[in-house]
C-alpha cells in the first residue's frame, strides 16, 4: 500500500514513475495547447515525454516546467520557450548524484536557490574541506542505514534524484537551515553543510527530507487537507505559524525520524555515543510528534489521503511509545 509507514523502494519508484508520467502527460497537454504559439516541434514534444516516461529526470525538469507554466500565465513567450529549451536539454538521472550547489549550470544554481529557501543567499557554495566532510557524513549515513535500516535506505535512493549540498552561515545567531525540499523540485532536497554534525543526525536528515519527496508524490493528484493556506497553527519544528499542510507534514517527518533511529538502536549497529544521542533524540521526537498531532487533531481537515497517510505515523508511534 502506498500510504504505509514502512519505507520500501517498491513505494518510491512507483511515486517516481507516477511523478514522471504526469509531467510527461502535462508536456503533451502543453504542446497541443500553446505549441504553436511558442514555436515548439511536436517531434521535439514526443522526444521529451519518451525521456519522461523511460527514466528518472532531474528535478529541473520539474522546475522548469513549472516555471514555463508561470511564464505562460505571465504571457512571457520568449520565456516560455527558453524554458521548453531547457527541458528538452534535460537528461536522465539514473543514480542518486550529491553535488554541492554551484556544480550545475547557472540558471539551475539560480532556481534551486530561488525554490528551497525564502532566503537565497543562505545557500553559499561549501569550500572543498566543509564539500568533503559534508560528502563522507552523507557517505557513511547511508552505510549506517544499509546496516541497520536497508528498507529506508533502498527508498531514499528511491526517491532522491539529487543531494544539493550547500553552506549556511558560519554563525550560530544567524538565520540559517537543516535541509529543504520543495515540491517544484521532484526528487531533490537541499543539505546544509554545517546543518548536521554527526553521521546520525544526517541519517536522521535523509530521513526526514526524504519524507517530504514521499508526500509530494503521495499529493500529485489531491492535498493532505482542505485548510485554506492562510489559516495558520503552530508548528513543533519551526517558530513561526505555519499551514496545516506544513504542520502534517512535520509530524510525519518526525514520525519518520523517529522510526529510524528506533530501527538502527534495535538492529544494534549504533556506538555508545551513537546509542546515547538516539536515545535522547527519540524522546524529543515523541514530544514533538504529541504536538504536532495536537495540532492536527484539534484544527485539521483531513482529507481521505491526509488520514490515510497520517493513520500509519500515528499508529507507528503509539506502538512505538508503548514497546
């Protein structure tokens, strides 16, 4: 079932491939629709939904569609057809790539920036020590989730197309970032270089990032919710209010998190230090997800996919809580 809690790769590459067919269905839509207009080759268009449809994209294929569409309402042809452009120069990502965020040609630095934060210039590109100490940390949490967690590693690799590594402030008083995923962006999620200091915290991190590429193709074709965008509550990872879109989906990543850091304590693959810092982690999981889920019951419209999709995290964690 899809809206299980437990992670498979069977789950992320059906998402993936649902993912893909839509836009591909899109582009076909689009080209009938507007490709006169914009001067786009029906030969050109069946090329690009075949490359859909056969294999994983980058997330900027994703981007940039949507930004065509907005350029489109906008009435910016010129705009419309350098972004067909870059669509059709997009090529398949068949593995998982982790790149810092300047390794990409300029306009996808420039959207990637643009769509993960509200705040562009936090996104710096990480000098070569903070790249390979970041890299080796993403490096040995997907070893550490290949012992202890295979099914959650499998699905991340599932779902993630692409790792951007970037470099918050170096200040602890500055507005900085964890990590970011953003629905335009498919299969993407943004790292801070400095966000996490320990091969847990980052397992921890792919985890939870990760959880939100799962529930962005798990509402392709509805919404968690029926709350309107502008009604705002309180969130148990963020200090400002946020949508309850935002709320439900903190709580299942922390669910998420937490069931990660359960499994690696139970198949004993964790150090000392390692089993300490779990154990301190899932007790602030358990609180956060109380208030989250608070929240949720007391002000939520869920709709039939947001009761499914939260029913297997609540469920996970009152077993959890319980054991």
């Amino acid at each position: 079932m899809l809206t299980s809690f437990e992670p498979s790769s069977a789950r992320g590459e059906a998402l993936d491939r649902g993912m893909r067919n839509r836009l591909a269905d899109s582009v076909d839509y689009l080209g009938t629709s507007v490709g006169e207009a914009i001067g786009i080759d029906p030969a050109d268009v069946a090329r690009l939904t075949a490359s859909l449809r056969a294999a994983r994209q980058s997330p900027h294929a994703f981007g940039a569609y949507y930004e065509l569409v907005l350029a489109l309402e906008q009435d910016d042809l010129d705009e419309a057809r350098r972004l067909f452009d870059e669509l059709l120069s997009q090529a398949p990502f068949p593995r998982l790539r982790i790149a810092s965020i300047e390794n990409r040609p300029q306009p996808e630095v420039e959207r990637y920036r643009r769509m993960f934060l509200d705040a562009p210039e936090l996104a710096a590109e990480p000098g070569p020590a903070l790249l390979k100490d970041c890299r080796d940390r993403i490096a040995a949490a997907f070893a550490l989730l290949d012992a202890g967690f295979p099914q959650m590693a499998e699905e991340i690799r599932a779902l993630l197309v692409e790792i951007i590594i970037a470099a918050g402030p170096d200040d602890p008083k500055a507005l900085t970032f964890d990590g970011a995923s953003h629905y335009m962006l498919w299969g993407a999620t943004l790292l801070n270089a400095r966000g996490q200091a320990t091969v847990l915290d980052t397992a921890q991190a792919l985890a939870h990032e990760s959880g939100h590429n799962l529930l962005f193709g798990h509402c392709a074709s509805g919404s968690l919710a029926d709350n309107a965008d502008d009604e705002l509550f309180a969130s148990p990872l963020r200090a400002d209010p946020r949508p309850m879109d935002g709320i439900i989906h903190a709580a299942y990543v922390i669910a998420r998190m937490h069931q990660t850091l359960n499994r690696l304590l139970a198949a004993g693959v964790l150090d000392a230090e390692q089993t300490a810092a779990a154990r301190a982690d899932l007790a602030a999981h358990e609180r956060n997800f109380r208030a989250g889920d608070g929240v949720i019951r007391g002000g939520a419209r869920l709709t039939e996919l947001g009761d499914g999709v939260l029913a297997g995290a609540r469920d996970y964690m009152a077993a959890a809580v319980a054991a």
